[in-house]
C-alpha cells in the first residue's frame, strides 16, 4: 500500500486503466476470431448475418430499424469500430 497521497493516487489510475485494457484487447482478440471466420466462410453474407445477430444485436436492431440492410463491408466495419 503506498503511503503518499500521489503514489496512492496512481495506483488506483493505474488499476481502472488495467481493467480497461484488458476489456479492450479481450475485444480486439474476439473480434480477429470472427473477422477470421467472417472471412474463411465462402458464404459472406450469410457468415455476416450470424457475427452481427452474435456479437450487436442492438445494432442490427437499429439498422433494421431504419430499413437499410448492412452490407458485409459495413458489417466488418461496425466490428471492428467496438
């Protein structure tokens, strides 16, 4: 335990920025599997549907929503923008 208040300080700013980028290479590591899958599958369209239905439901909500049908590039890009 640090007995400074400065040293006590950074220790809690260096556990929060720990957590987050965990979460955030645990995100990226996810995301290089299914781009992986999104890309060896040789239906596209189909291997897109699945990883967004799997991964942003909200999202797909949204797009159907406003009626517009993602293509696969936007899908790999609203993958990869999370």
């Amino acid at each position: 335990m640090p007995n400074i208040d400065s040293a006590a300080k950074r220790l809690r700013q260096n556990v929060k920025r720990q957590r987050f980028n965990r979460m955030r290479k645990s995100r990226v590591k996810t995301a290089e599997v299914n781009l992986t899958y999104i890309l060896a599958n040789k239906d596209n369209e189909t291997a897109v549907a699945e990883f967004l239905a799997a991964f942003f439901p909200a999202d797909v909500k949204k797009a159907k929503e406003a009626g517009k049908a993602l293509t696969g590039k936007e899908a790999v890009d609203l993958a990869l923008s999370k």
